[in-house]
C-alpha cells in the first residue's frame, strides 16, 4: 500500500504538504519568537516585513505567529474530536452489523433519530445547550457524526459477514474477537481510511465556523476561524487580513479532500492491480 501512495504524485504530494503544516504547528515556539496573544497598539496593522512576514492584526499581533498556533487549535482539535468519533462508529457499527437481531435494531433506530436533523442544526442546538467552548464544540461535533461512521461500518461488516472465508472461520469455531480483529476489521480499514481523510475536512470547517460565529475557540486563543471573525471587523478597511486565515482553511481543507480522493483511487480494486 505504501508503495503505491508514493507513486501517486497527488497523494505523496498532499502528506508532504500535511507533515510540514504538521511540523509547524509542533515547532511553532521554536519557528516564531512573538507570543501570538501578546499585541503591541503600536505595531497595528503593519505591513508584510522581515519583522513580520504576513503583517500584524488590529491588536499588533504578529499574523504568521497566530497562523502557526492555530495549526495546534484548527487541526489538531479536528483530528482529537475524529479518534473519539471513529472509535464509538467503529465500536457500535461492527456491533450491530455482526450480531444483527434485536441489537441491530434498537442502534440502528437511535442512528435514524440522530440523522433525522441537519447536523449543522444539531450542533448549534448542543454547543447552544452546553454553552460556548471549544470543549463543546467537540462534544456536539462527535454526537453529531458518529452515526454516519457507525451505519458505514455497519453496512460493510454486513457484506463482510456472508463472505466464505468468515463463514469458514465461524464454521470451525474461531471465537467472534478473533474473527473481528483478524478478518472483518482489516477487510473495512481502506474504506474507513478513505472516509476519515475526507471528514478531517469537515471537522476543521466545523470548528472554525463555530469559532467564526464566537461559539468555539475564545480570544486571545490563535485558532483560523476565530482569526476571520477579528479580521471582519476591519474588512472595510483592511480586507487583506482575512486572507491568511480564510488561505489557510482553504489550503488544509483542499488537502485533505485531494488526499482522501487519492487514497479511494489507490486503495480501489483497479488502483490495487496497478
């Protein structure tokens, strides 16, 4: 597998873009010496210099700073708020997809409930119920997706379930743990991975349109939405500065889609064979 992605130059070319957005979020104290909550009245508004390569903000604080510090905020919250999702999808689909009966029923109408309303809808009611904070930005992000995980991986645990090779294990008494782990698991991995590489997208949109609506991430914490929504205020006056921000929301989601294309095409019969 790891053969073929270094040869689809799309997808070797979008984890090098991603392990260097990773290194800076990681190294970004050691990259920028400023402190990205720390402004200075004096340097407001200054243009792009050695000093300060992208420039200041309202506050005088060093935009390419905040943009790095937000690597940790943005991108890092979105991939903790998928490990909790994708372990309750995981857990709860393979469930329910395996035993069926009475189980399968009662999670999968719990699933209907759920995706019955907008998810956009259900998160503004959460974070509305909880209150505002990036904690429960997360909360109503993972009670709002993990349904969409769990009926996916129920439905391939499904297809799973009737092919020879599980009958044959069930047949001669391998027990249901090893079955999971050692057949129906791996068997669902490359689909999973397809469909993680995209919603990692969705999460950075979701949180930082939270943030941008001044429901997530608060002040004077870096993070990109929560810079677009201190950039509108001077819009009028000084548009350029919601142009790192909205580049590097843009940039990070286009990424991760052109990946998540990238690993479907590889990880499909036809891109196995090549």
């Amino acid at each position: 597998m790891l053969k073929r992605i270094m040869k689809d130059r799309i997808a070797s070319a979008c984890l090098f873009l991603l392990a260097l957005i990773i290194v800076l979020g990681v190294f970004a104290p050691v990259i920028s010496s400023y402190n990205p909550a720390e402004g200075n009245i004096i340097q407001k508004f200054a243009k792009p210099s050695m000093k300060h390569l992208l420039g200041t903000d309202y506050m005088g604080r060093d935009t390419f700073t905040r943009l790095i510090y937000g690597i940790r905020t943005t991108l890092f919250l979105s991939i903790m708020t998928m490990i909790p999702t994708i372990f309750i999808g995981l857990v709860i689909g393979t469930v329910s997809g395996y035993f069926r009966g009475i189980i399968d029923e009662i999670l999968m109408r719990i699933c209907d409930v759920m995706m019955s309303f907008p998810s956009q809808v259900m998160i503004l009611a959460i974070v509305g119920t909880l209150g505002i904070g990036i904690k429960n930005v997360i909360i109503a992000n993972i009670a709002v997706k993990w349904m969409w995980y769990a009926r996916m991986i129920r439905g391939n645990v499904i297809r799973q379930n009737d092919k020879n090779y599980i009958l044959f294990s069930k047949t001669i008494g391998a027990n249901t743990f090893y079955i999971l782990k050692k057949h129906i698991i791996p068997a669902i991995l490359p689909e999973l991975v397809v469909l993680i590489t995209l919603d990692i997208g969705w999460m950075i949109l979701s949180i930082s349109t939270l943030s941008f609506l001044g429901l997530g991430v608060q002040a004077p914490t870096p993070e990109w939405g929560a810079m677009l929504n201190e950039a509108k205020t001077s819009i009028g006056t000084k548009p350029e500065q919601m142009l790192a921000p909205g580049i590097a929301i843009l940039g990070t989601v286009a990424i991760f889609n052109l990946l998540g294309d990238s690993f479907r095409d590889i990880l499909s019969p036809k891109g196995a064979e090549k």
